[in-house]
C-alpha cells in the first residue's frame, strides 16, 4: 500500500471523527495529529496530510453545494458520514488540489479506493458515480472554454 493512499485513510479517520463529533473545524490539526501519530507512524507524507485535511475544511461549503448538485437524490445528511468525508476529499483533490501533483484520475481511483475499505457495500459505486460526473463536467467545461 502506497504511502499517499495510507496518507489520505488516516486524513479519512480525521476528517469522520470532526464530522461525526460534531468538532469545531479548529480541532483539525489535533485530531489529524493524533491520527498520525496513532496510525502513521514513519510515514513521510505529514504535509500532504495536513494540506489535503485543511483544504476539504476550508473548501467544505463550496464541496458540498457540489455533492448537492452532482447526487441531487442523496441530501447531504442522508449520504454516510465516510462516503460523505471520501466525496469531500476526492472532490478537493479533483477541483482544489494540485493537478501535478495528484492528477484528476488519480484522485478519483483513490477516493473509490478508500470508499471500498471503508464504505458500504455500494460505496464505490456511488463515489465513483458522484466524481465521475464531476470530473465529465470540468471536461467539458475545460473543453467549451478552448473553443471560445
């Protein structure tokens, strides 16, 4: 298992332990810390942790007014707590993250990935379904704005 893919579970772990709590978005860095040091010991990727945790934070709102338009049968409280923070965080990496960095099929394998080891039986699916169409969508914006 590469280090980034254990990077972003434990990013997982935090970010549903501050949605399921009902944590102040200010108890992040706490949480993730403690997270690393419980399940990341010697991993090498603690900055691209923290980015990725504090950049799903800071963009939340504007994520999940995309998961609202992108899943219109599923209301945010009625997707589970981890397909709701894996939707997040694939959604961030996909529309906020550095595309050299993590590329946009990357991200979306990813969140499909973490959506199966820690979601239901239909969370890849539906992970997959939610970021396919996202990443169909910035295709074909990208693609009427080259025509333009």
């Amino acid at each position: 298992m590469s280090s980034r893919h254990i990077a972003r579970s434990i990013v997982l772990q935090s970010l549903y332990e501050i949605d399921f709590r009902k944590n102040k978005d200010s108890d992040a860095k706490i949480i993730l810390g403690k997270n690393i040091k419980e399940f990341g010991e010697g991993i090498d990727e603690i900055d691209f942790m923290e980015r990725l945790s504090a950049g799903v934070l800071e963009h939340r709102p504007k994520i999940d007014k995309i998961i609202e338009k992108s899943a219109p049968e599923w209301p945010l409280e009625q997707i589970t707590i981890v397909d709701r923070n894996v939707l997040r965080m694939g959604i961030y990496e996909l529309l906020f993250g550095d595309k050299k960095e993590v590329p946009p099929k990357v991200a979306i394998n990813e969140a499909i990935e973490l959506a199966k080891n820690y979601g239901g039986e239909s969370s890849g699916r539906f992970v997959n379904g939610v970021l396919g169409t996202i990443y169909r969508e910035m295709e074909k914006t990208k693609e009427d704005k080259s025509k333009a």
